[in-house]
C-alpha cells in the first residue's frame, strides 16, 4: 500500500491530443513519457520521485496496453541497469530515484552506460534533494553528470517546460548516444499547473520484441580496447553532437531586454525563486517581464560556449545564480570568457552565499547586491521596494525537530533499548537510513552513526566485542527497506562470513514506510503485480545467521527489552538478528480510518481503542514521557492542590497503540494508565451499561468531592 492512492491521477493518463493535464510537475512526467512512446520506466521510491513510481504502480492495466514495461526496482543500481536496454535496440527508457544518494548507489551501472553510449533514448530523472527540507548529505547531481559526461537538463519549473524537456530529452539522449538527466527540486516536483495533452504513443519497439530480436555490438562494451574508444568518443561526436542539437532547438531561453550592461545566467530549476527575488526588488512582475536580461540554463551541461558569448558581449557583469557547491557553472563561464577574449566580469558566490538553499529573500539581496555594485544608480530606486513579512517568518516560527509519528511501532523498541542500557551501560549504536534514524533525537539520544541505506550492519562491522569484562557488542539498525535494498549482502552476508559478534535489529514495519508506505518482498499485503510475503529472516538464516528471533508485537516492550538483552549478553558467538515486526502506524491508521467511517456512516457499530491516564492516580514521574516522546503525552496542571508536579495527560490523536503504558510498567509499574473503548453506534445494551456507570462513577465522585471539602474546613 503505498502512501495514498493514484488511481485518479491515473485518470489523467488517459488524456488525449488538445485536452488540458492539471496536477503536480511530477505527475506531469508520467503522461510526458507516455506521450514520448517510452517503452520501459524503473526506479526506486524516494522524496521527491515517489510519486512518479506510485503512479506507475497503478497505472498498470494502461501499461501493458501500450506495451510499457514496468518495474520497481530493489535499488537504484537496479534501475541504472535496466538502462542497459537501450544500448544496443532504439528502446526509450527512463528510470528514477532520489538525488545524489540514488546516483551512489547506481553510480557502478551509470558509468558503464555513459561509457559505451546507447542507441534509444535513455533517461535519468532525478530529484534534487537540497535546501532546507532536505533529509540527505548536502551534495550536488552536478558533480556526477560532469564525471561521467551525462548531459544534465534542469527545467523551468511549470508543467509545460517540464513536459518539453522530457519528450527533449529522450531526442538529445539519441542525438548524441548518450544518457541524459533530469534534475527536478523539490518545488519542480510539487509545482501545480497545467499543460495541453498529446495522444500517448506505443514504442516504436517493445522490450519483448528487442528481446525476440538480439543485437549485439562488442564496440558498446566497457572492455579493451573499447573503452579506451570510448572516452575519444564522447568528446569528438557525442559532445559536438549535444552542442548541436541544444542550440539549434533552443532548450535554453533568454528573457528580458535584448540589450544592457548587466545580465543574469540562472539555473532552470531556479527561475521561479529569482523571478520572485526580481519582483521583490522592482525588477520584474509576476508574470515574468523582466527589466533585466536573463540567460535561463535549462540545460546547466554541456554549456553552449556561442550561446554564453552571445549573451555576455557588451555587458559590465553577469551575475550567475548558482545554487550549491563547488560552483561548477561559475568555474566554466570564466574559462570560456576569457578564450573568447570578453573582459564581462562573472559575479557569483563572492556576493552569494556559497552554500545552503537560494530562497526569494536570499536572491532578492543577492540581485540588489550586484546591481548597488554595477548600476548603482538603477537600485537606488529599486531598494525603496517594502520587505515581505515572509523575510521574519524564521524568527517568529520556533524550530520543529523532526520525530517519529503517534503510534509508531519503531518507537518502543529505542524505549526498550534505553532501558537495556540502563543495566548494561551505553551501547555504540550503528544507525541506519530510515524512519527509525529519528532515535538520535530526543528522547532516545541513540545512534552514533549513520552510513548509507541499508548499511548500518556493515558500519559495525569494525567494532569487535573484546574478551573479557567489560566487553559490549554494538548494535546495527536497519528496516525493511534497507534490508532488501543493499542490507542482505552488504550488512548480513558481510556479518556471517567475517563472524561479526554484533546485534542487528531490522524494523519490519511491513513497507518501504520512510518513502510512501510502498510494498516491499516482505510486506504481508497481497500484491497482484508484485510477490510479497518473503520472510525476513528466513532470508537471513538463508544467508548463515543462527541467532535470530522474530518478534512479531514490538508494542510489548518488556519482550524487547529482555530479548535485546539476551542477544547482547548470550555466549554464542557470530551475528545475531532480531527482527521487529509491526505494521507502521501511518500507514495502518489510511487503510484501517476509511473502512471504519465508512462503517460508522452505514450505521454500523464501530469500536477503536484509546489511553488515557488518571490525573489523580499520576505522580508526576514521567517516565512514559522520558522513554517514549509520543506526540499524544503531554502534561497538564495536577488537580491536587497539595502537589506541585503536572500529571501525563493523553490527548484525542492517541492511536491506541498502548506504548506510553508499556514503557512506565516496563520502567517502572504504573497504575495510572487506563484503557477506553471509544463506541460509534452502539448497541441498546451498551447504551443503558454506559448510563448505569456513568452514574455510578459519579455518585462515588461526589461523595469523593464532599470528603475533601469536609477535610478542608
């Protein structure tokens, strides 16, 4: 189940010539590529491409009409290898996944690929996950696409350039038999609009049909001497080649006046954000008149050296808005102005922040900046232009740390860690990609690294257990999704045949949880494109390991605990593995919500569980608090006046997942907690039960009430 359903954007798909697409610039990609007659999609779900791979997902009836295969992937080197279908058959192909972090991971595939070259046209969509909602290392696509010599697209963000590019892309891929990128950002991704529809087309060949007919060409294989062909290749025909057909297609645009003495360079992806800074400062409207001319890099590699000269003869400076680190683009402009012999001075990060996200209010300073440098006497009156409020909003907003979700099954097992570690001391904690990396936040405080997805196993794998007292062995984490994804080779497989003597606990919450809740092989939904239901740990034991345990309820924290503790103590030698099984909460509460009001509006008698805790029975010790950190626990004064504690208070998003009350008797027994059964439509019977101890309970309140007014007086 993935995180919402897509059955009507699929909808959407089935748009024919001259009618209008509206949704989501990542949704947009989808009906571009069926219109571009792609004949294969792969990928691997990640922010902000998941929905690309969800919509897929269930647009597959409309994909096997058309004769498109699809595939989600086990890895973005899984999908980097699909791509190896177009090297020798005229095969449009297009896989997708998340940022640098993907591109690591397929880099092996991609460099073979961008190597030998390819015949169809092959695709590379990328999202480009840097700025300030980031979850990842701060790095740049930029760097690879220039290392291997993939040519890099980076869009305007709104629909219709989005969707050019696309159906560009695949034609630039062919024109110089060489795979080509697409970065998208976050906003590009999620940007709203709308594009006018052309009909979808059946590939020219299927996958089936290139596989009924092999060709083969020993010159496309990475091998000498071949390879050494190769690199002569790229830059006598493919280069030119790309150079080319940019140019004379005009994938880049030029806005704003034709003539002046300063000018802009931006980055594609980037001309929203610097449209608005524009407008900020009195340059420009919403619609995008610019008063400055503005040379806008849809395609930010290779550079068009003519196209660059162009634009800059005649003019004091350019300012070249580059987002991120090293400046590439800037390093380049300089060098191919000065084989021109232009004195243009290029102005970049000496006025622009060198790292972090160029948001409005950041590129709005940047333009006044450079233009109070070179036309002084132009932003005069342009810094009369009012600051938006939007410029305070970080410091009338306080931070809001990221954590995991109300009912979490991952949550009771740190719980059950921290109580571990009371007993046995500090633990050195391998941490992993994934929702369960929430842990080194408060309240847990656990996890001492982080590597890569699907590597936590392996960045233990260093930390032997030493003889005698005192000795610890460490702890790896790691989920489902990492597990399938590099952990059962690079993490497993690596314990069992180096005898690592450390614990692995792998998060089995039953989908790719961190991603959208897709299935993963050891989901327990029944998939009827996909095979689900792979046990994790049969995979495992598969694989050599002989310590292993499957706890199915990670909501009983005491079994964690004491299961946590027989692994770190146990005097069996080799890796140990406890799987932790429960099904994320997030994704359990959109299957289990709807069928629930649905019942509850047909009339039906629905029943859903909730905690609650007894404001007189708390003392104030807050352990459930300290070892849990639900978003539902909170405190509220103490009604005792004779005590100056607050009390736990449990407000209405508790799940009824039980876990704040698991981990104050597994700390510490309390009594204070309550369990309360919420009925929708009720039975006669209930109802006259329910009235009956209402006024019951209330009798002995009252009477509760009289005792301490007498005892006051």
């Amino acid at each position: 189940m993935a995180e919402r359903s897509f059955k009507r954007e699929v909808k959407k798909l089935h748009l024919s010539d001259g009618e209008t697409f509206e949704g989501e610039g990542i949704l947009a990609v989808t009906k571009a590529l069926l219109q571009a007659g792609v004949a294969y999609v792969g990928g691997y779900q990640g922010s902000p491409i998941s929905h690309l791979m969800d919509v897929f997902a269930d647009a597959d009836p409309l994909l096997r009409e058309l004769g498109v295969h699809f595939e989600s992937n086990a890895s973005e080197a899984s999908a980097a290898a699909m791509l190896a279908a177009s090297v020798n058959y005229p095969l449009r192909g297009a896989v997708a996944w998340k940022s640098v972090v993907g591109t690591n991971v397929a880099s092996d595939a991609l460099s073979n690929i961008a190597s030998g070259g390819v015949t169809g046209g092959a695709l590379i969509i990328v999202g480009e996950d840097y700025g300030e909602g980031s979850s990842i290392m701060q790095e740049r696509t930029h760097a690879f696409a220039m290392k291997s010599q993939i040519w890099l697209l980076d869009p305007r963000p709104n629909l219709t350039s989005i969707v050019d590019t696309v159906e560009m892309g695949f034609e630039l891929s062919e024109a110089s038999n060489t795979p080509v990128m697409i970065e998208l950002r976050v906003r590009a991704c999620h940007v709203t609009g709308s594009f006018v529809a052309r009909d979808n087309r059946r590939p020219a060949m299927t996958v089936g049909e290139a596989a009924a007919s092999p060709r083969r060409d020993i010159d496309r294989i990475v091998l000498p001497p071949a390879n050494f062909l190769h690199e002569h290749e790229k830059i006598q025909k493919r280069w030119p080649a790309a150079v080319r057909f940019i140019a004379e297609r005009r994938l880049n645009e030029w806005f704003g006046p034709e003539q002046d003495e300063i000018g802009i360079i931006v980055q594609g992806g980037l001309y929203n954000t610097l449209n608005r800074a524009l407008e900020l400062a009195g340059l420009s409207d919403a619609y995008g008149a610019s008063l400055v001319p503005i040379y806008c890099l849809n395609v930010t590699y290779p550079l068009i050296p003519e196209e660059i000269t162009r634009f800059c003869t005649g003019k004091k400076a350019v300012l070249i808005i580059e987002e991120g680190q090293p400046e590439f683009i800037e390093h380049e402009l300089n060098t191919l102005l000065r084989r021109a012999d232009l004195n243009t001075r290029i102005v970049g990060k000496d006025i622009l922040p060198r790292a972090g996200e160029y948001s409005g209010q950041v590129l709005r300073e940047g333009v006044i900046a450079f233009m109070e440098t070179w036309v002084p006497e132009r932003a005069l009156r342009r810094l009369l232009a009012p600051v938006p409020p939007e410029r305070h909003l970080a410091e009338a907003v306080p931070p809001r740390p990221a954590g995991f979700c109300t009912g979490c099954p991952e949550r009771p097992i740190f719980s059950a860690m921290k109580l571990v570690q009371r007993e046995l001391g500090e633990l050195h904690v391998s941490a992993d990609i994934g929702c369960h990396l929430f842990s080194i936040l408060p309240p847990f405080h656990i996890g001492n690294t982080t590597m890569g997805y699907g590597l936590g196993t392996a960045a233990a794998s260093a930390f032997k257990p030493s003889e005698g007292a005192g000795a610890k062995r460490a702890v790896a984490m790691m989920g489902d999704g990492g597990f399938w994804h590099n952990g059962l080779t690079s993490g497993i497989g690596n314990a069992v045949f180096n005898q690592d003597d450390n614990v692995t606990i792998i998060v089995d919450n039953g989908y790719s949880a961190a991603t959208g809740g897709q299935d993963l092989l050891s989901s327990k939904a029944q998939n009827p494109t996909r095979k689900t239901n792979n046990p994790i740990e049969k995979a495992a034991r598969g694989l050599g390991i002989t310590w292993a345990r499957t706890l199915t309820h990670t909501y009983d924290v005491a079994m964690m605990r004491d299961t946590l503790k027989d692994a770190l103590t146990t005097p069996e030698k080799g890796p140990k593995l406890i799987v932790a099984q429960s099904e994320c909460m997030l994704n359990k509460q959109r299957r289990v919500k709807p069928m629930m009001a649905k019942a509850a509006r047909e009339g039906k008698r629905v029943e859903r569980e909730r905690f609650g805790v007894d404001p007189d029975t708390c003392t104030g010790d807050h352990a459930c608090i300290r070892l849990s950190g639900c978003p539902s626990l909170s405190v509220r004064p103490n009604p005792d006046p004779l005590r100056d504690h607050p009390v736990t208070h449990i407000d209405n998003s508790c799940v009824g997942c039980g876990n704040c009350g698991e981990v104050a008797h597994a700390a510490i027994l309390c009594p204070s907690f309550y369990k309360a059964r919420i009925v929708t439509n009720p039975t006669r019977l209930e109802r006259a039960r329910n009235l009956l101890s209402m006024r019951v309970i209330g009798w002995f309140q009252r009477r509760h009430d009289r005792s301490i007014s007498a005892r006051a007086f």
